[in-house]
C-alpha cells in the first residue's frame, strides 16, 4: 500500500507550472502564495517580477487570466508607506462614519499587508541571496566549457560518426541519451518575454506521457520542493479541500475514533497534514471554519483543545509519512533543504558526456571536451538543462544517430491520475496505526532496554543524509534509467 502515490498534487503541479514558466521566459520563477478558495496563484520571478493569475487542473494545467507587474511596491519602502497610508485613512475614515465592517476590513488589509510584505521580501530576499548562484549554478550555455565544446562539436561529429557501431553498443549511452531527451520533450514550450505573457494572460501545460515520466524520473527533487511549499504555506494552499474541512468540523465531536478517521482520511489526501507544526494546524482549522464553515460557532478554548488532540492524534501518521518518504523517495523530512531543479536530467547528460569521453582517444581536443562538458554539469541545475538536451540532439542525428530518437510509444503510467478514495487504505491506517496502539505501547514497555543498547541509527540517518546531500548512487541511477528505458520500450503499452 503507497497512498502517497495517491495523494492531492496540486503543490506538485504548480511547481511544475513554475518549472515550466521558467523555460518559457528564461529566468527563475518560485511559487510565492496560493489563494485556495480562489484558485489564484502567484508566482515571485528572479528579476523581482510577480505573476499571478487563476489556475485549473485538468488534462491540461492552465494558468489564465495572467496579470504581471513589478514586485517594487512590496521592496519599495517609500511605495509601500503610500499604498499603507491610504488603508489607514480608510480605517480612520470608517471609524469616524461608524461604518464598523469597512473599518474591520480595512484594518485587516494593513495587517496582511505588512505580512505580505514581510514573506515577499523573504522570497525577493532568497532570489537575491542566490543571484550569484543562478549566474554560477544555473549558468550552462554561457560558461566557456559549453563554449569550448560548441567549438570542437564539428570534430566530435566527425569522430562519433567513425566510431558509430561501437558508440551504439554502448547501452549506458542510448539509455540516458533517450531518458534524457524524453524528460526534455516534456518541456516542450514556447519562448516568450514576460511582455508577451501579460498579453497572452494564459498559460497552458499538456500533462502529456512526458510529463509523467519526467516526475518519476525526478521524483526526489519533486517531493523535496512539495514539502517544503505544503509546509510553509499550508493553511493558505489546502484550506478548502472536502477532506481538510472535514476534519476540522469534528470540532466538537467526542467521538475519538471518528475523529481519527476524518484524520487519517484527510492525510490520505494531503500527507503533509501529518508534518504541520501545532500552529499551523490551529491556523488551518481556524480558517476552515472562518471561510468554508462560516456558520460554525467556537470559541479560542474550543479550538485550542481540538488543536491538541488533532496534534497528538497525528504523531503516529508524521512517523508513517516520514519513513514512507525516507524509505521510497530518499527525502529526509528532519533535513529539508531548498532542491536545486533539473538536477536528475543534468546528471544524465553528465553521464553521457563521460562516457563518451571514455572512448575517446587519450589527449584529444574531443575527450578534453566532452570530459569538461561532464564535469562542469554535475555542478549545475535550472532549466538549461533543456537547452544542453537540444545540443546533444543535434550532434547525435547530425552523427548518424537518428534511430537513437525514433519515437516510441509512451507508458500511460500518470502520476497525476485523480485520487482515489480508498477505503481499505484508511481503514489499514486506522488498524496499524491507532487499533494496535495500546498493544505496541505494552509491547514496548516489556522490553524495557536502554536506549544505548538500541542497534545505533546514526548510519541509517548519515545514508538519508547523504542521499539528501548527493543524490543516488551511480548504481542506483543506472538501474533506475534502465526501469525507465524498459518502460518506454514495452511492448505491452499498447495494450494497457
């Protein structure tokens, strides 16, 4: 049983919108905040640029009704004092007319205001911090190894097409070369100026074949980021989902076990509930029954001491997540670290480019090129990663290499197939985790020795870390590039 693979992927998706407008407009582009009620998402660009618009999920991902302005009000401080001057005066305003409403909605537009500004310039902050980093890290095209092998390209040419049976019996070579090209094909977008996209104001992404495989493929990075989105934002991202509001309307059932299963069901559509510090779960019950429940009458006690049994009630689900995570998708969530993009695919075009160094002839302008080539990618990530693929492409067909990217039917393997509910996974939830709960603690209890004669788990935690740190083995890498290869190569696909 993997609910994760089930879960809401929404974070998922908007991140990959982010992914997706980053190659279309060429700069940096991070997920700023989400307006569940609304659909409206808003996304913070390397040059300080703020893009919002509405979004859809469905065969396709759209983002419309696109406004994009700069982010200089929120950075401004002068623009700022402005634009919060005049809420002031409409508080005053309303206070002096006794209009209570309006001065109640005014003087909440200052306080969000002053938090908005506050996590803009958190966000602006980290794009700043690391504007060193995308000119070093995310820099490819414009480095003088990628240049250097743009020079030498019409020698590599000439060398690959006289060694091309051996270099096509190199199966390390034609299974990245194909991962790596239809990871590539999945960000098959059009070019355009952040101009050109305020005009368009809508924004479509096919979640095609490609686009599933390039998730599986990426997986780590992927759920590293929906983390950490899930967890800084989550009473803003997930407050009108059914299941969420659901658990929050218990609150004042006192009916235990019905509690734990609106838990456990709603952690079976959203995971990262299970991870969520004890205020933001009070801020997301809070603003269910603020927003989507407004009926709902209670009290700071009331929610205080639902808020402590919900928080209780999920350390056994935080563990189970934790080790799902750790254990499948090498994320150690006591670890979390910002994951760089594209890492997986340029460790695949890194791969090949070394291995055809390997053949090349010792001391030749071609080896000292593709070996520059491998070891400049193992340092980098962003979405040149895409723009390598296409130089690779190119020197491959022009080498004779065509049949390399004939195209092949694709797995109709969907990571973002709907959720499904389903009632034995919660009900397995419920009978591991809270049926066997006295049973476990009794168990526990007998045992009764020291923590220090407990087999150690330093090592196990120094693997997560590592895994975390480096990424996979080349041995795991390998096997994983062979499953995929597999898999596009079925010949079954056509009968699923």
């Amino acid at each position: 049983m993997d609910f994760f693979e089930q879960r809401n992927r929404k974070v998922s998706n908007l991140n990959l919108l982010a992914d997706s407008l980053s190659h279309s407009i060429r700069e940096g582009v991070r997920l700023f905040s989400v307006d569940d009620v609304d659909s409206i998402a808003t996304f913070v660009t390397e040059s300080g640029q703020v893009i919002q618009g509405q979004y859809y999920f469905g065969e396709k991902l759209v983002f419309d009704n696109i406004v994009v302005e700069s982010g200089e009000v929120f950075s401004d401080e002068k623009r700022f004092e402005e634009a919060n001057r005049a809420r002031v005066s409409s508080l005053i305003e309303s206070i002096y007319s006794d209009d209570l409403v309006t001065a109640a909605d005014a003087f909440e537009d200052i306080i969000q205001s002053w938090g908005t500004q506050l996590k803009f310039n958190k966000t602006v902050d980290r794009l700043t911090e690391q504007a060193s980093s995308f000119n070093a890290t995310f820099d490819i095209v414009g480095t003088d190894e990628f240049q250097r092998f743009l020079e030498v390209s019409e020698n590599i040419s000439k060398w690959m097409n006289e060694n091309k049976e051996s270099l096509a019996a190199n199966q390390e070579i034609t299974h990245a070369l194909r991962l790596s090209d239809t990871v590539s094909r999945a960000f098959n977008l059009d070019r355009m100026s952040l101009e050109q996209l305020a005009e368009k104001a809508r924004y479509e992404v096919d979640f095609g074949d490609n686009r599933s495989i390039y998730e599986m493929v990426c997986q780590q990075e992927l759920v590293s980021r929906e983390i950490l989105e899930s967890k800084k934002s989550f009473d803003q991202i997930w407050v009108s989902e059914p299941k969420i509001n659901a658990l929050a309307e218990k609150i004042f059932s006192t009916d235990q076990k019905e509690i734990q299963k609106a838990l456990v069901e709603a952690v079976a559509e959203v995971p990262y509930l299970a991870l969520i510090s004890k205020k933001q779960l009070s801020n997301t019950v809070s603003r269910c029954l603020n927003i989507v429940a407004e009926d709902f009458e209670y009290n700071k006690s009331d929610l205080k001491e639902f808020v402590s049994t919900l928080f209780e009630m999920k350390k056994p689900l935080k563990d189970l997540i934790g080790t799902l995570l750790s254990e499948k998708y090498g994320v150690n969530i006591n670890n979390l670290k910002e994951a760089p993009t594209f890492r997986t695919l340029l460790n695949t075009q890194s791969l090949i480019f070394e291995c055809l160094a390997k053949e090349a002839p010792r001391g030749s302008v071609v080896r000292e090129a593709l070996t520059s080539m491998s070891t400049l990618l193992k340092g980098k990530n962003g979405v040149q990663a895409i723009d390598v693929n296409s130089g690779l492409r190119f020197l491959f067909t022009e080498s004779g290499f065509d049949s390399v990217y004939a195209d092949r039917p694709v797995s109709d393997f969907a990571l973002n197939s709907p959720l499904t509910d389903s009632k034995e996974d919660v009900d397995f939830i419920l009978s591991e985790l809270y049926d066997h709960a006295i049973e476990e603690e009794q168990a526990v209890a007998e045992k009764k020795k020291p923590a220090s004669k407990k087999k150690p788990d330093s090592e196990s935690t120094e693997e997560e870390d590592a895994i975390e740190e480096d990424g996979e083995s080349v041995e795991d890498f390998m096997k994983k590039v062979k499953e995929i290869e597999d898999l596009l190569d079925s010949p079954d696909l056509g009968d699923e």
